[in-house]
C-alpha cells in the first residue's frame, strides 16, 4: 500500500516511476555501495523522475500460456 500511495502522489507532482525489483546476486554489492544496514532486506526500489511520454499499451501472454494447474 505504501509503493501505490507513494506512486499515486508522484504522479499527482507530475511524475513517472518505474518498479524495478532486485536480484539477489547483486544484494551484497548494493549493499556495500550504498551503505544500507545488513539487517535491512533488498526487495525493490521506485526510480521516479521526470516522464517523456505517456505509458504505452502493454501485451500479456494468455493466461493459459502462463498458469498451469495439474490434479484439480
């Protein structure tokens, strides 16, 4: 809840943002970089800034491509 409040008040300032999630093979030396505290678990950071554009039209597989459910 807080990443879509943070997301929508961005937004309402005129800005864009983009979700990126970490991989964890790079937790230690983004860590280290930065200085975040070892009990602190890396998940995700929201990159805002100014847009260029509107976002576009996105396409999704179906979801019969993308779930499969055995036994049920």
């Amino acid at each position: 809840m807080l990443q879509f409040a943070v997301w929508v008040a961005l937004e309402a300032e005129g800005l864009g943002a983009n979700l990126q999630h970490y991989n964890p093979i790079i937790n230690a030396k983004v860590a280290e970089e930065w200085k975040i505290p070892s009990n602190w678990k890396l998940s995700s950071q929201l990159v805002f800034g100014g847009r260029t554009g509107e976002a576009g039209d996105k396409a999704f597989k179906p979801v019969d491509e993308l779930f499969k459910a055995y036994g049920a």
